[in-house]
C-alpha cells in the first residue's frame, strides 16, 4: 500500500493522508498537479476516441471489401463489425 495517499485540494493547498502516521497532510500546490489542465484534456478524450474507432472501422470495411473476392451485403455488417 501506498505510504501518502492524495485525498484532493482545499483552496491553494494540496491534501495528502499519510497512512503510516495516520494524519492528513496539507501542501502548497504543486505546478505538475495541474488538476485544472488536466479537466480540460479529459473533456477531450471522449471526441477523439469516437472519431479513431469510426475511421479505423470504416478503413477495416474498406480494407476488408477491396481484400475479398465475393460482395459484401447486409449479412456480412455484423460479421465485419
């Protein structure tokens, strides 16, 4: 188990729990825990996760009607996907 948990921020300070001690321990923010940043980088993940799976799905339909030798129809959807 972890020595310092970080339990989340109060203010300008950081909020640790040392689980060796027991106490909660208070700190200046740190620059790297940038937690304002790093909301506004998750909002983006979601975005560009959809646009990466429908381009790579649409490449793989592609790939896969010009690689084989009969027609694609309705029936081979579920199968591809």
């Amino acid at each position: 188990m972890r020595k310092i948990i970080f339990i989340g921020q109060s203010g300008d300070e950081a909020v640790y729990y040392n689980t060796r001690t027991k106490e909660a321990l208070a700190a200046d923010k740190s620059v790297l825990l940038n937690t304002e940043g790093a909301r506004k980088t998750n909002k983006a993940i979601i975005p560009l996760i959809l646009l990466f799976a429908l381009f790579g799905g649409g490449t793989g339909v592609a790939i896969f009607s010009f690689t084989t030798p009969f027609r694609l129809n309705e029936r081979m959807i579920p199968i591809i996907l």
